[in-house]
C-alpha cells in the first residue's frame, strides 16, 4: 500500500493520489450499493428506457440506474459476430442461431427474415434460453424466434451441468436453412465436423475455450476452421482476428464468415 502511495505521488502528486484512491473506493463500495439499489430503492421508481447491447433491447432501465452503475449499456457486444449476421441476413431466409445466451444474435437475425423468414435458436442452458425469450419479446420479435433449449452435440454427456438442458441434438439434425450462426464456445469445430444440412453462410466466432492444467483445453485452429468451410464448399469472404488473454493464457479470438462459392 505504502510503495502505490509513493508511486502516485511520484507520477502526478496528489491529485493523481486523490484519483486512484477514489476509484479504489468505488470499485468496493458500488457492488454493495447495488444490491441496496436493485433490492429496495429501485423497485419503486418508473421505467426510463432500456439497457441496450448492440442497440438491442435486453431489460427495462428505472430511473437512477445509470447513475449507480446498473445496467449500464454494451454498445459494442459481440461487434463482428452481429455485424456479420445483420449485414448477412436477408428476408424470407431461415437462420439457427447456436448459442443464445443473452439473444442479442437471435434478435438480430430475426429483425431481418420478416414475415416469411424463422430464427431457431439452440442455447444449451435454461437460464439462457429464457432469457433469449424474454429479449425477443422486449424487442417485438418473439413470433419470429423458436427458442430450443438443447445441447448441440454429437457425444455431449461430459458436458452436463447445474443448468444445462437435459436434451441434446446432433448437428447432422438441424433442418435446412439459409444461414448458420455459430457461437457455442468451442463446439464450432463438432457442429462443422457433423452438419448435414447445406447452409449458403456460416458465420463463427472461433476461439480458445475451457482451463486445463497447461493451458486452453480448447485452441484457437483458425488453419482447421478453414479446412472445414472449404470441406463444405465454402470460402471465407470477410474474417477478422484478435489477439487476447484468456484464463490467464494468450489466446485468439476470430470471426468468419463462409460463402458459397460459385
């Protein structure tokens, strides 16, 4: 404690002391104060708005709940991943969404099919899955979106969990669609390896998953990934790669999008 004193007032004096330990106080104090917020004061005050990720719904806003830190917005969840979707997704096309979880994909795609279009969404743990659905009714799309609470998965009974459905689907079951998002947090490779259906775009977000002894149980094989687009007479038109920590270990974070190639 004594040496971070020092070094803030060595760096910028005290106001840079004052600074750094004011926003120390913050980080302990401000999750008490949220609980105190949600579970009394909050429950009283009207509607202001909504908490948005991606400028998609995900709950109602009450006021005061940005001054306190709750609810704050993402305006930049999962850029590339629904970037991809929105620019990719047309009307009319049938699109399963794998991994649902906070259902900012689902909505996405599901704001583009119209009328004649379908979103089916596999998002393996229930807490998930309900709140897909509760998302794709904040945001006026619900007809739109079947949401299944299955794992997706060739062999997935050492993946069960506190939570996670009971009901599994291979990949080789999907029906036909138009378009096939992939965000399951190391499956992608299975889902590839096994798909029977012939989607026209597959759009995945790729990276390392799962923390072993000696590193990521799950690796970042863009090289693998590649192969099985091409497998699938697929070329991957737009891709983008970063590189990042991941439990501790580096790791890189992808997203592609495969297209028929003509």
């Amino acid at each position: 404690m004594k040496y971070k004193i020092r070094r803030a007032i060595r760096e910028g004096g005290l106001p840079t002391l004052f600074e750094r330990t004011t926003r120390r106080l913050e980080r302990k104090i401000s999750p008490i104060l949220q609980v105190v917020w949600k579970n009394s004061i909050r429950k009283a005050l009207p509607q202001t708005g909504f908490q948005r990720y991606n400028k998609i719904r995900i709950r109602k806003r009450k006021f005061g709940d940005q001054v306190t830190g709750i609810l704050r917005d993402k305006p930049g969840y999962e850029e590339n991943y629904v970037q991809m979707i929105r620019e990719n997704v047309s009307e009319q096309d049938t699109v399963i969404v794998v991994g649902g979880w906070h259902g900012v994909s689902s909505v996405a795609a599901a704001e583009n099919v119209g009328e004649n279009g379908k979103v089916i969404t596999y998002e393996a743990t229930k807490e998930g899955a309900e709140r897909v659905e509760k998302v794709a009714k904040l945001n006026g799309v619900s007809e739109f979106i079947e949401v299944r609470n299955k794992v997706v998965g060739e062999d997935v009974t050492d993946l069960k969990s506190e939570g996670t459905a009971d009901a599994c689907i291979n990949p080789s079951d999907f029906e036909d669609c138009d378009i096939l998002g992939i965000d399951c947090d190391g499956c992608e490779f299975e889902v590839l390896e096994n798909l029977d259906c012939n989607p026209e775009k597959i759009i995945v977000e790729h990276h390392g998953e799962g923390k072993g002894e000696n590193g990521l149980e799950f690796v970042y094989d863009e090289r693998r990934l590649r192969e099985l687009l091409r497998e699938r007479d697929l070329g991957v038109k737009t891709f983008e790669v970063k590189n990042r920590m991941r439990y501790g270990y580096e790791d890189k974070i992808g997203w592609f999008l495969g297209c028929k190639e003509n």
